[in-house]
C-alpha cells in the first residue's frame, strides 16, 4: 500500500489579493483556497489535472497529513500507477470558496466587520468556485489543464470548467453529475438546510465559534447519506439487524441503520462547518449549465475536448438519465465522447467505492488524451 | 460443435474485416454500431488511421473498448443515434448487428443520416444449408453465420440477400457497393444461395437531402 500511494502531503495556500467579483455582482476583497497537489508538473506545463471535490470533501484527496490514519479521499485513485497516475500526471486538488476547509467562507473573517462573514458572506455559485480555480491554476503557471475530474458536486465545477474556460481545458470526466440540480435534489438540499435553520443554535447563522446547529447539521447529514445509499445497499448493509436481540418499545437507537446515520451525523459536526453546507448546497442548487437555452447550446463553443461521464446503475440521487441528457448535448456538438453506467449497487456513493472500474476508464481515457494533446502540438 | 462454429465465425469475421476495411477511406470518422470489445475498429484504427467511435450495450465491452484507446457510449443503438449531426461521420458500420436490433429499418434510416455511408453485414438466412435445414430436416438453421439455437440467439430479425436489396430498393437506398461471403472467400454468382454473409455500402441521397432541410 504505501508504495502506491503519494506518501505524506500537506495542504496548501492560495491567496488572492484582488478583488473577486461573484455572479451575483457582490464582491469578495481577496480570498484564500486551500490546495494540494501530487506528482510533479513537467517542463511543458501541460501535465495538469484538476481534482473538484464533492459536497462535503476538501482538498485532502491522496496520501496521508503526518500522524493521520487516515488518507485523502480518493486515495484509490490517485497515486502512483493509479487511475490519476501520478507518476504521469501533475494533479491538483483544490478546496472550493465558501467552504470550511481552508478557503474562504461563510466563517472567515471579514477584515471589514472585524468578526467571521456568517451570512455577510456572499452566495457563492458553481461558477464562482471555477472562477477562483481558475486563478489558482494561474498562479501555477498553468496555461491550460489536460483534464478537470470530479464526483457529484465535483462533476459539476469540471463541466463548468469547459463551458467557462474552453481555451484552458483538454479534457472532462464528469462523475455521476449533472448539468443541473433537479427538483428533487433541490429538495433534499432545502431539507438540509431546513434541518440547519430549524435548530435555535443556529441563531440566524450567528453561532459562535466551537459551538453552533450540531442537532440540525447532523440531520441534514443523516438525510444526505440516505441519498447517496441505495435501496440493496442498505439491505445489504443494515438489513432490519437490531444492535440488541430484542426489541426495546423505546425510542433509543435500536436498528443498525439508526446507529450508523447518528454515527455519520454526529462525526460529520466535527468536521464540518453548518453555514458552509447552506452556501455550499444553495450553489449546488443555483447551478444550471443549461438556462435559458438548450444544454447543446450551452457547449456549442466547446471545441475539441474529450469527455469520460460516468454514471451508476443505482445512484438515484444522480441518475444515469442526467449523465445520458449531457452525454446527448455533446455528440449534437460533435464532440468525442465515452460513456459508461457501471452497475453498481452502492448508490449514489459508489463513485467513492467502485474505483476497479472507474481505474479502467480513467486510466485509458487520460493516456488518449495525452496521446492526443501530444500530437495536436506536433 | 460450438468449437467449430466459433472457428468459422473468427474466420468470417477475420474475412469481414479485412473487406470492410477495404472500404473504408483512410482517415474518415467512423462509428461502429454494436462494436462489441471493439476489434473492428481498432483494426480500422490500426490499418486505416481512422478516427473511430462505438455504440455498445454491454458494460464489460466497452472497458475492453476503452481500454483499446476507442471513443464509445454504453447505450442501446436503438436509441443512441438520433443526437449525432447530420452527415456527421464519413461512414457508420452496421455489421452483424442490424438484424439484433429491435426496429432495423428505424435505425438504418437514423444511420443514414448520421453517416455520409453506411457499410451494413448481416447473415443470410436463405443459404443453401439453412434451406435444406429448414425445408429437409425440418428445423430451425444452424449455419456458419448463424450459429446460435433458437433459444440463445441474440438474432431478432432474419433475412436473405435478396430480402435486403428489395428493401433497399424499396427504400429508394442506393447500394454503391457490396460483397458476398463465404467462409473463406467471397463470390460473385447466386449469392442468396451460396454467400453466409452480404456486406453492402450504401448511401440514401433522398434522406440525406431531408435531413439536411429539416
């Protein structure tokens, strides 16, 4: 394992110093995003790969912080040999803002009220946190990126690179995404966001520091792993075990699936920050690559990309439906398009688990488009 | 039995291929329909330097197609070729898959469209040896280019040759050119009799002209 792994890491720091205009036309005076990155950029330049995370991830995707059991949060595919091969590959992994893992967010401090933003913080969008990406790869130096990847919510800032920054990205692998938030995943978000709000601890967003909505944020927590589960999953997992033999005819946790969602709930408040996952979901919700024109349209400047999108057979709260619509868009572009809907009972979560397949795609894809970057040069 | 079948389809297909590359303009965008692990067009990749794309329903074929460098989308052909442009691919490759899709014609036309030609092989049901089958020993025909007993075949529409050049015709289709199989070889005489396999290019200037104004 540890040979195949990037070894010890350690979160960087981008800071912005100009002013950051939103889509929303509000203004942030600088901000900061946490990064990391693994491998090495060739002389070229043209080796980079950004990693987007999901919801409630952060820039902590491979190898181990000093003195952690536990490493990054894709370990299994990124590394040495791996999917995103580090040894090949120049990878990037940025935080995004409005976040509560380094970069700037709703808990930041406002240098202007000499106290954290809260909800003085400006609504973020999608496309706000490409946008500062987007900086921090200038800051690299890096021109143009060879590929933007991502699960979820992290599918959606890569497709947002292309539409936003076409001139500066080779390629996309969009995993079980969409190109907008459906009702139905606006409504789990509100539910969320409800749960949050409706916990009096959360004082119109104005907790203090240590304290603040755990009640609600692990509600909004226990919902949000219910929908990334799946119908067999939790069969299979939890089935109807009890934690004791008999019934109780108490309301304590009694079934296996009550003590597993207290359990995510409860680890989730200590890592994570409850008006981070408003701004963060109200993001996910405003983004919509499509508007007011048709989601072909959307790429109609899109040229000469190469796009992997991913689904899973079992992931309702992203189904292969969405991935098909955007897969549809691109082949009316004419753009080179691979497309896969792995069959796979983990839901929604299995893009984090079924990484054997997913090791395949990526691998193949990425050497083609460096294969193919490589000859566009010559 | 199985063992043998399976020898004739490889040399068939071997025979297939190397015809349908014979055909296929060096350099052209190419989509196979059904392209199974993707062989065919990683030969065409290989021997004609074109730029190839697949359709494929099976999850475990197209790992195999990734994994030769090939574009492909896991989805059904009945319904995956609407979204391309017209005229979009130089030719589109119909082999051995039309007669297993659900509405054959449907998905040629939509082919027709897409591609500039359209290159289509498919099994004859009224060779020599399926007419004796049928009409002699009374059953169902198990030949070299169809291999499979009724209850595992993945064939849903069986045709002749001469089925196929009325319904072009019918279609006002024109045939630019064909190819009439055997095992090893191909012929020119009594094809309905005699060939396992008719491979046929052709292009539809009537729809192509529609599609292009609506």
């Amino acid at each position: 394992m540890a040979e195949a792994s990037v070894g010890i890491v350690e979160k960087q720091f981008f800071e912005y110093r100009g002013s950051f205009v939103l889509e929303s036309e509000a203004k942030l005076e600088g901000f900061v995003l946490a990064y990391e990155t693994y491998g090495r950029l060739n002389d070229e330049r043209d080796n980079a790969i950004l990693i987007c995370h999901a919801l409630s991830g952060d820039s902590h995707a491979a190898g181990w912080y000093g003195g952690d059991k536990k490493p990054g949060w894709w370990e299994d595919m990124i590394g040495p040999g791996k999917a995103f091969d580090t040894d090949k590959y120049f990878i990037i992994c940025s935080n995004v803002i409005g976040g509560c893992k380094g970069s700037t967010g709703p808990g930041s401090f406002d240098p202007k009220a000499g106290s954290p933003f809260r909800l003085a913080f400006p609504v973020v969008t999608i496309g706000d946190m490409v946008h500062a990406q987007a900086l921090l790869i200038d800051h690299l130096g890096i021109a143009c990126i060879l590929c933007a990847a991502g699960g979820s919510t992290g599918g959606m800032q890569a497709l947002q690179w292309c539409v936003s920054y076409p001139d500066r990205i080779r390629s996309c692998i969009p995993i079980a995404t969409t190109h907008r938030h459906s009702p139905l995943q606006i409504a789990f978000d509100e539910v969320g966001r409800q749960c949050i709000m409706a916990d009096p601890k959360w004082e119109g967003g104005n907790y203090p520091e240590g304290g603040g909505p755990d009640a609600g944020l692990a509600v909004a927590r226990m919902i949000g792993h219910i929908t990334y589960m799946s119908d067999k999953s939790m069969e299979r997992k939890f089935g109807r075990q009890l934690k004791k033999k008999e019934y109780g005819y108490v309301f304590t946790q009694e079934f296996e699936v009550e003590g597993y969602l207290r359990y995510r709930g409860d680890s989730f408040i200590q890592r994570f920050d409850a008006n981070s996952y408003l701004y963060i979901t109200k993001a996910m919700d405003y983004f919509d690559l499509q508007r007011d024109r048709s989601l072909a349209q959307a790429f109609s400047h899109v040229k000469n990309m190469n796009f992997l999108i991913i689904a899973f057979s079992s992931d309702w709260l992203y189904p292969p439906y969405q991935s098909k619509e955007i897969v549809k868009a691109l082949k009316m572009n004419g753009l080179d398009v691979t497309y896969c809907e792995i069959s796979s009972d983990y839901g929604h979560d299995a893009f984090l688990i079924e990484f054997e397949e997913e090791t395949i795609l990526i691998k193949h894809f990425l050497k083609k488009v460096l294969r193919k970057n490589v000859i566009a040069k010559i | 039995m199985n063992t043998r079948n399976n020898r004739n389809e490889k040399t068939l297909q071997r025979l297939d291929h190397k015809i349908i590359a014979s055909l296929i303009t060096p350099g052209s965008k190419v989509l196979d329909l059904g392209c199974n692990e993707g062989v065919l067009l990683d030969y065409l990749v290989k021997e004609r330097g074109i730029d190839g794309y697949g359709i494929e329903i099976s999850e475990s074929a197209i790992y195999k197609c990734v994994a030769k460098g090939l574009s492909v989308s896991h989805e059904d052909i009945d319904s995956g070729l609407k979204h391309y442009p017209d005229q979009f691919f130089d030719f589109v490759i119909f082999n051995q898959t039309m007669q297993q899709v659900h509405r054959p014609r449907h998905a040629l036309i939509r082919a027709l469209r897409i591609g500039k030609k359209v290159v289509v092989g498919f099994p004859n049901f009224c060779h020599i040896r399926a007419r004796l089958q049928l009409t002699l020993l009374g059953h169902v025909p198990i030949t070299a280019s169809l291999p499979y007993t009724w209850y595992d075949t993945p064939n849903l529409h069986f045709l002749s040759i001469r089925d196929f050049i009325h319904f072009c015709r019918d279609e006002e289709i024109t045939i630019e050119n064909r190819a009439y199989l055997t095992k090893k070889n191909t012929l020119k005489v009594f094809p309905n009799l005699l060939a396992y396999n008719g491979l046929f290019v052709l292009t539809c200037p009537r729809r192509t002209g529609q599609a292009a104004t609506s």
